[in-house]
C-alpha cells in the first residue's frame, strides 16, 4: 500500500509541475506559482520544482522589472521636482528684461524711430495695435463658427459619409468579395467581444461566399478553436472529459491550419495526459504505448513547423524514455541542454543522461574519409 500511494504522489507531483509549466510559457504566471508550490508541498526535495518556482517568480511581471518601490523617492526625485519648479512660467519676459539689462531694443522700436527721423512725422504703434487684433478677432470668429458648423454636419450625417465612402472604395469589387469581407469583418468582432460560436458562423458563412480568400478564413477558425480548447482545458477539473473535449477542439484547429505549431503541441499534450490516466486505471501497456507514440507523432509534427517549438521539446523529453526510443529521448536531452543551457529541463536532462550512463555533451559524429 505504502509504493502504490507515494506512486500516486510522484504521479499528482508530475502532473502539477506539466500543468505549471504550461501556465508558465502561456504567461500565467500566478497559476503556475501555485501549482508549483502546491507541488513543493507534496514533494518538498525535488529541486526540478524549486528552479520552476523560481522561474515563475522572476518572469512575473511584478518581479523586478521596472517595479520601484513606495520608499525610493529619494533626494534625487526631490531634486529634480524643484529644478523643474524653478523654471518661470513666461518666458518672454524674462527674455525682455535680459534684453533691457544689454541696452538693446526690439526691431520693430527701432524701425519706428528710424521713420519719424525721416519724415518728422511722429509715428506710434498704438493705432496698428488695436486694428490688428479687432481683425484677427472678427476673423477668428467667423472661422471658428464654420468649424463649428462643420462639426455638426459630419456628427450628423458621419454613418452616411462612412457608407457612402465604402461604397467608393468598392465601386469595382465584386459582390461575393464585398461580402465576404464584411463577414469577416463582423468575425473579428464578435472574437472581440469574446463571442466564439458567431465568430465561427461568420467566418464559415465567409468562406463559402468568398472561396478565394478561405485560406485566411479557415486560418482565423483555427485560432478560435485553439482559444476554445484553451477555455476547454482552464474550466474542468483534471478528468478525461477535460482533455477528450480539448484533444477535440485543439484537432480542428489542427485541421483548419496543418501550421499551428501551438495547436499540434496540444494535441500532443492532451495525449500525453490521457497516457498517463491511462496508467491510473490500469490499462494495458500496448494501449498506453498507443497513445505515448500518438502523443509524440504530434509533438514532432509541431517541431516540424516550428524547430524550436520550446514546449514540444520539453515533453518530448519525457515521452520518448515512455516508449521507449532512447536515441531520440538522447538527441532531444542534448537539444535541451544546448538551446536553453539555463533552464530547469536542462538540470533534468542532465539528470537523465547520467541515470542512462550517456555524455553530458552530445558525441561528435565521426568524420568521413571519403
């Protein structure tokens, strides 16, 4: 009794630090502190999940990445408000009187002077003075009331501009065209809003009317079913209702786009956990071994895609010593350890090579004579 129930821990413990591990590279940073702690609790020696811990702890947007403290406004933050402070509010004045201070005078005083000596006619600024700005006031006066009417126009009948516009823009395009872009249009906002079932109608309706531009189309659906799986897999508890309906959806997001690298590592992850329930309920080895295979085939599909597809990698890395295919359990071990020397999985590959007795560094293939 006392194997079979620390093997169910080790099983819960390596559960917690997958799930954790997704939430890490998805960018939910709080989930995978908890799972990881949670995991700590049940283990509290396995340093594989210490150095996740501290990952998420450093990645976390609060973890010392432009965060400043309440209590670092210091001397120097003082100082600069006052320098700003001391600058004057006006600074034609201040400019006037250092030109006062120099003996010098405005161009325009000057010239004035320079008139009255020619002609002996005394001449003043004071009548231009005041006709200048009761101009420019009547002026802007008369302009700012034809903005305000115009203003008004535009709020009043903007809908029809913006229709009248579109039409203009669409005077030679097709109908089918025309259409399948407004579909598409109402797609993205109803993905916007959150609305994925009509933003699937649309962009199916879209698809049909406007075949030329499927491709686009069935590549927006594939993001949408890969959001669903992901609302899928968050909602449920661990179960294999939860990973059956996800594996679901994350395969038509697959169909849609063969070049969703992220929805071919789904699958592949979904399969691996329904391995490993599998493994809880006793099934048969060739059973399970059907679904490690079939998890791995979609792992290399997502590489294939994507090479450094970094999480398809990392479970790899655990599905290949399952199978068991050690020459590629080795390969991705070294891949690991060469393309992310700093990361936790590096420590564990290392770990791993060592309990099969192969190098730390991947042995140099052997040169050719010919």
């Amino acid at each position: 009794m006392g194997n079979v129930g620390e093997q169910n821990s080790m099983e819960i413990v390596e559960q917690l630090i997958e799930e954790g591990a997704l939430c890490l590279q998805q960018g939910r940073y709080d989930r995978a502190i908890a799972l990881f702690r949670k995991g700590l609790q049940i283990a509290p020696l396995r340093q594989d999940l210490r150095e996740y811990l501290t990952l998420a702890l450093d990645q976390r947007p609060d973890a010392d990445n432009g965060f400043i403290p309440d209590d670092s406004t210091g001397a120097d933050a003082k100082e600069d408000s006052k320098d700003a402070a001391d600058w004057p509010d006006d600074v034609d004045p201040l400019i006037e009187s250092l030109a006062a201070k120099s003996g010098r005078r405005p161009e325009s005083s000057h010239a004035l002077e320079q008139l009255t000596e020619q002609t002996g006619v005394e001449h003043t600024r004071r009548g231009s003075h005041i006709k200048l700005p009761m101009w420019l006031l009547v002026l802007a006066v008369i302009v700012n009331i034809g903005l305000v009417g115009l203003l008004y126009v535009w709020y009043q009948h903007s809908d029809s501009f913006d229709e009248w516009m579109t039409r203009l823009r669409n005077l030679n395009v097709p109908e089918n065209v025309q259409e399948g872009r407004r579909l598409y249009e109402l797609a993205l906002d109803r993905v916007r809003h959150e609305d994925y079932e009509g933003a699937l109608t649309y962009l199916q309706d879209a698809a049909r009317i406007h075949p030329e531009e499927q491709q686009m189309y069935r590549a927006q659906e594939s993001e949408i079913y890969l959001q669903l799986a992901h609302v899928e897999l968050d909602l449920r508890e661990d179960s294999e209702e939860k990973y059956n309906k996800a594996l679901e959806l994350f395969q038509k997001s697959a169909d849609l786009n063969s070049q969703n690298a992220d929805a071919w590592f789904n699958i592949g992850y979904c399969k691996y956990s329904l391995a490993r329930k599998a493994r809880l309920k006793n099934l048969s080895h060739r059973e399970i071994r059907g679904i490690e295979e079939a998890a791995a085939e979609a792992l290399e599909h997502a590489r294939k895609v994507e090479p450094n597809h970094q999480m398809s990698i990392f479970l790899l890395a655990k599905v290949y010593p399952k199978i068991p295919q050690m020459a590629k359990a080795a390969d991705v071990w070294y891949t690991i350890i060469e393309q992310w020397p700093e990361s936790p999985e590096a420590r564990q590959a290392e770990r791993d090579l060592k309990n099969f007795g192969l190098p730390l560094k991947r042995p140099q293939a052997p040169e050719s004579n010919g």
